[in-house]
C-alpha cells in the first residue's frame, strides 16, 4: 500500500486479536520494508510554449493579474495542462510573510518558493504541471491564500529532472520536497548529548498530543490523539480500542467555521490537545480533557471559529475505560481562528489545573477577534488583554471547588458567568484576584501559543510559546508576569507592521503600565530562544514541549530542559524535527524563590458586571466576550503551532525567507546553553509534543506526516545510545489494519 507521503509497500502490524493491543516494536520482530521514493517532478516539457500566471499576493487573497482571463479576480483557479510549463510570477502586495506552494489533495508540498515579505519584490517560480497538482497556497495564510488547480491530461513529465527558473526576473529556484535537515552541531545549536529512542506505542495514533501518567502502579500511560482518542498505553504497545472518544464533541479537523466555512485544507491546529489527570487519580479516576468544539450559534452568528474546552471524566475502577456520560465542562473558551489553541494541560504542585491558552490566532494578535489593549504602537492584542477574555494567558483554576450545578453535558455550557456558579474556583493566591478590572483566572499572560507546560520537581512552571515570523522561545513562568506578546517576540521588539524585519522596531517598552489592572511590573524575558532561520540555515519552525530531565538514565541530560522544534522544513512537507535541550545556570534556584511577581491593585473604572461577561464558562459570557474583542470583517489570518499540528506547528509557526539573523542578534549570555541532541540512529519525525513519566523520563510524540492523518504516530522514549533501536522511516508502518 502506498499513503500520500510516498511512502509505500510496508509490511502492515497486525493487531494482537487475543489482547486488543497493537504491539509495539520491542514485541514483534524487526521486518524488512521496501520504501517508495517519492517522484521528483518538474522536467522541461520539450517542444512545449512556457505559460505565465501573474499574481499579487497580500494577506486577504491571491489576486489574478495575467492572463487577463483572470485579471482581478481572487483566488482564481488555475487550468493546467500535465506535461506542460509553467511559470509563476507573483509579488508581494503588503510586506507580510508570503510563499507560494504547490500541493496535493493532501496537503503535501509539490513545489514552493521560499518565504518572502519585502512589500514590492517579487518571486518566480517554474514548474511542470502533473495530475498530481491540487491547489496552491501561502503556507503562511492558508485561510485566504488558497486557489484550485485543475490538470487536465497532457505530456507526462520526466521524474528526477531538475527545474530551470525563466531569466529577466527576481527569480527563485522551486523548493524540492526533500528538504535537506540542518546538520547537528552545525549553525545555531551545538551538539549535545548522544541518545538513542526505544519506540514504546505506534499503531492506532495519528498525530498524538499530549502524555500522561497517572501514577497509579500499574505503569501505564494515557495519550492523547488529535483526531479525538483517549489511548492506553502499557509496555506492550497502545491498545487499540480508545479508553474514551471525544471525537463527535469536536470540530470535524478540516472543516472551518464563520468566516472560513467555505476553505478547505487537511492542516489543522485543533482537535484533542491536552490530558492530565487528577492528583489523587487513584482515589477519585478523574482525568481531564482540553479539546475544540464546535462554536455555538451565537458566535457562529459572529464568525467565530470554535471553543476551547476542558473537561472533567472519570475513569472506571480498574481504569481500562472512561465514561463518556460524565463529562463535567469546566472551561469553555471562545475562539476567533482556527489556530493558536495551546494544548497540553498539568495540575502543579499546589493541586491547581494550570491551562496554557492562545492568543485566539492569525497573525500578529491583533486579526479578527483580538482586544486593544495598552501598547498603542501596534494594534492589538489578547496577550496583553486582561479585561475581555482568557487568551493569550496561562489560566489557573481550583477543580475540587465550584457550584455542583455547573455541570455541564456533552456539548452544553456551563451554567454562569456568576462566579458563584462556576464549575471551579477561584484559588484566592491568584494574581488578580480582588483587583477590578481583571480576570480571576489569570495566573500569567503575555503568550502567543503556549505549546508546552511542566512542573520540575521543585516546582518551577516551564512553558514554551510558539513564535511567529523570527523566533522560538521558553520561560519559566511566574505568578502574575508578563511574558510580553505582542509588544515583543522573544527578547526582541516586534512590530505588526513589519513583523519579518529584523531591523524592525528596536525601542519598545520594557514593562506594562503602571496603572490598573496592570501595576507597572517589568517584562519578563524567556531562558530559551532560537530564530528561525540562523545565518541563512533553517533552524526550526515552531517550539514544542517540554521536560526538565530528572533521572540519571542518560546521566548527560539530567537537569537539563529537553524540549524539541516540529520541523526544520520551512516547506512544512518533511518530518524534520528536532530535540534540544537548555541546561540552567548553576544558580537556578528552586520553585518560588523569587518566582513571584506581585500584581497591582488598584480598582479598575468598569463595573463587575463588565468583567463577568468574560468569564468564557457560559453562553452568554461566549456571545459578549466575542463581541467585545471584534467583528470587524477582516478574514486575513495565517497558520501558527502546531498542534495539535504544531502541529506546530506550526505547526505550527510562521516561516519567511532567510531574515539575516546571526550571531549578533541573539542574547546567548540572557539565555540557557542550549545544545541539539545526537541520536544514534537518526531521527526522521515530526516532533508533536513530549511526556514525562512519574520517574523522570522523557519521551517524545511524533509522526511523520504534517497533518492529522494516517496511522503513522508513534511514542518514543529517550534512552542511552547504547539501548536505542532504528525506528527510521524505512521500517515504520504507515498504516493499521484490525
């Protein structure tokens, strides 16, 4: 069998029929597969007229400016010949980040040109049309970037040959699928550790999310999958029927909402996206869930995306299933894009659910349904936004408090917004609690994509937070700070006006406004940044994770933060990711020492009626708070982490051309010394995500494949070299029977 990645005639796993587990890898004995190479396209048609398409390309559509059949139109379709040669000519219209891409009916890259976002230059790009041939698209603004391709039968093109690019314009040579992957050691990350991977589940899991331990005894683990499956997953592999399918409670991944019903595209960054479970799992069986739902119709109504939810479900006594009819909504967060919807979830030290939150997606933060908030110079954003929503935060709730009657059933709401009836509460050390004008569920703010949440057995919070058009960063996160989006990425001022100029805005605030509800603090900078691309080489597209190290197992990662990059391939189409890892200074101290940022209280001038529309818990809190952040008709929105696709992924993240970052941009001696690890066998995935067991060790969720499709997922745990298996590409199934 052959799936669209071009993978082809594996020897298919089957499933144990007497136990109901897919085995994994350490249970069966090594197979021998053929792989299928995926054919080069883009041979000159010999004989044939080279045929030009003349586009202007900004945020809201492609428009049609030669030949004159598609003169002014949007998005035209394109009519192709196969065999025959095209060129493409297109120029960018409003100095955002802008490529041109080539795909299949899945999403996967044919030809591209690279990321460009010089407002008035221009970029050519020449091919050969294959039946193949679907759509193009700006990978960076798939939403409003997106046009049909029809190829109708013609010459077939010669596989392998090269592509020539036509003379007399800025021209760019098309990208071939294969992206080469940095070399470890080389550009911007050192070389670090040698470790090798022992594959521990596959099978079932398309594009797994997130990772739990309950710490039960038994040495399972739960996994999330991004199509809507709670897994179980032992030694012996992933059993293949789901502990719990939330599936029909979430958007059907592909299919957009409001503004957006009318695209199409297999990338998607929501879906399930987060599982923990509760601290006294073994006494109590609750474990919670973050997925996206459906909008309602009062925000359908507004062209609202979808909502974020986190649910409570309790598991059977033996743990081998989790009821579907329990579910207890706690938060319903509504959600203006499709992309930027966080993902895992953790509880910490305290017995509180920590739930990282973005920014509510697009671009820049301040799109469709994004706040003004303080920072005039650019507009926006939910980040800094305390008043109307819970995006763009790091949300903290009490799950063993609440009113009983804010139970809530599949797909229904919460009662509320009175904080009497939420289904939580309020822990009382929450910065912004008792300070008008704010949300009590705030616990730090300031993030675009938080894609990664951990508690270190000393109690220090990591969370990484997806970048957009520069750079990648991870902070340990504080009560009540600011982490500084969109007034900064990273370390750096950030601009939405010109958010791939590297030169940009060099002057921005270093801390908030004194006055309520913000108190004047300092913001605060990340312990890990990397850029997207260093000294004209691809470093990484979209942060995820991670971990701190706390076994002696691989005794040269311990202590050290391990977290990962989705993929190296700025095209989106190759599973490049990468693992690295950021050692702390020898005087990081434990959690809570000088960990907390005292917030403000002075009293805010709008009443508390105000404030509670906001809450996100209710029908009504969903209807005003969208209103309030935005229904302005601006549909222009572009992909960020993944998710559930950080995928990224971004993936996740946004990629542009090479920006001209070096060595001098980057505040290596503000940061942690961040190292790439080496594995011994290679390593050719898609990073999704990462997990921790209750013993320290680290283990990373991948796939091989951008989008949430297929069977190609797999759990793989971080070991010494010497104990690592080959589970390249080469001997991975890439689908499941049984």
């Amino acid at each position: 069998m052959t799936d669209s990645s071009g993978e082809a005639d594996r020897p298919v796993e089957q499933t144990d029929e007497t136990t109901g587990w897919h085995p994994t890898r350490r249970r069966l004995l090594e197979v021998g597969a053929a792989t299928g190479a995926v054919a080069g396209f883009g041979a000159l048609a010999l004989g044939r007229q080279q045929r030009t398409y003349r586009f202007g390309g900004e945020v809201s559509a492609w428009t049609g400016e030669e030949p004159e059949a598609i003169a002014g139109e949007e998005n035209p379709t394109l009519e192709l010949t196969a065999g025959t040669e095209y060129e493409v000519v297109w120029e960018n219209l409003d100095g955002a980040a802008h490529d041109f891409t080539i795909q299949d009916d899945q999403g996967e890259t044919i030809t591209a040109t690279e990321t460009m976002s010089e407002e008035g230059a221009t970029r050519s790009l020449t091919f050969t049309a294959t039946e193949e041939m679907a759509q193009y698209i700006c990978t960076v603004h798939p939403n409003t970037m997106i046009g049909d391709i029809e190829v109708t039968e013609g010459a077939t093109a010669t596989p392998g040959a090269e592509t020539e690019t036509a003379a007399g314009t800025e021209t760019e040579t098309a990208t071939e699928t294969g992206t080469e992957a940095p070399g470890v050691g080389a550009g911007f990350f050192e070389a670090g550790a040698e470790v090798g991977v022992q594959q521990v589940a596959d099978g079932p899991l398309t594009a797994p999310t997130d990772f739990a331990d309950p710490d039960d005894g038994t040495g399972r683990f739960f996994v999330t999958d991004q199509t809507g499956e709670l897994y179980l997953v032992r030694e012996n592999g992933v059993r293949d029927e789901p502990l719990l399918d939330v599936s029909d409670r979430m958007v059907e991944l592909g299919t957009f909402y409001g503004l957006y019903a009318s695209q199409t595209q297999d990338y998607d960054e929501r879906g399930l996206l987060g599982v923990t479970t509760h601290p006294e799992f073994t006494d109590n069986g609750r474990v919670y869930l973050h997925y996206s739902a459906p909008p309602t119709e009062e925000l359908a109504s507004i062209n609202w995306d979808h909502v974020e939810v986190v649910s409570e479900f309790t598991a059977n006594e033996d743990g081998t299933a989790v009821d579907p009819d329990s579910e207890r909504q706690l938060l319903r967060i509504p959600h203006p894009q499709y992309n930027h919807d966080g993902g895992p979830i953790a509880f910490g030290p305290d017995g509180y659910l920590y739930v990282p939150m973005g920014d509510g997606g697009g671009a820049n933060d301040d799109m469709y349904g994004h706040a003004d908030d303080w920072y005039e110079a650019n507009d926006g954003g939910n980040g800094q936004d305390l008043r109307h929503n819970l995006l763009g935060d790091v949300i903290r709730i009490d799950v063993d408090a609440g009113a009983d009657d804010g139970t809530a059933t599949p797909g229904g709401t919460p009662t509320g917004p009175d904080e009497e009836e939420l289904p939580y509460g309020i822990p009382d050390d929450n910065p912004f609690v008792d300070v008008d004008d704010a949300m009590d569920e705030i616990y730090a703010y300031g993030f675009r994509n938080p894609f990664g949440i951990d508690f270190d057995s000393e109690g220090n919070l990591f969370v990484s937070d997806a970048g957009q058009n520069l750079w990648e960063e991870a902070s340990v996160v504080e009560r009540g700070g600011n982490y500084g989006w969109n007034v900064k990425e990273g370390t750096h001022c950030f601009s939405t006006e010109e958010p791939s100029d590297v030169e940009g805005i060099t002057d921005c605030p270093d801390s908030e406004p004194d006055e309520a509800p913000y108190d004047g603090s300092e913001l605060i900078d990340p312990i890990v940044e990397y850029p997207h691309v260093y000294e004209g080489q691809s470093v990484g597209i979209t942060i995820v994770g991670g971990h701190r190290y706390e076994n002696d197992t691989v005794a040269e990662l311990e202590g050290a933060y391990v977290f990962g990059d989705w993929s190296a391939d700025p095209g989106r189409a190759e599973p490049l990711g990468r693992v690295f890892t950021a050692t702390p200074p020898d005087d990081f101290g434990a959690g809570g020492e000088g960990a907390e940022t005292e917030t403000g209280t002075a009293a805010g001038t709008e009443t508390a009626a105000e404030t509670e529309t906001a809450t996100g818990t209710g029908t009504a809190a969903e209807t005003e708070t969208a209103a309030e952040t935005g229904t302005d008709s601006e549909t222009g929105t572009d992909s960020g982490t993944g998710t559930g696709t950080p995928q990224s992924d971004e993936t996740p993240g946004e990629e542009e051309e090479t920006p001209g970052i070096g060595a001098g941009d980057v505040p290596r001696d503000e940061l942690w010394e961040m190292a790439e690890l080496q594995f011994a066998d290679g390593f050719d995935w898609f990073v999704r995500q990462f997990g921790q067991d209750r013993n320290g060790e680290i283990y990373v969720l991948v796939n091989r494949r951008g989008v949430p499709d297929g069977e190609t997922g797999a759990v793989l745990q971080i070991v010494p070299p010497e104990q690592g298996e080959d589970v390249s590409a080469t001997d991975t199934p890439t689908e499941t029977e049984g």
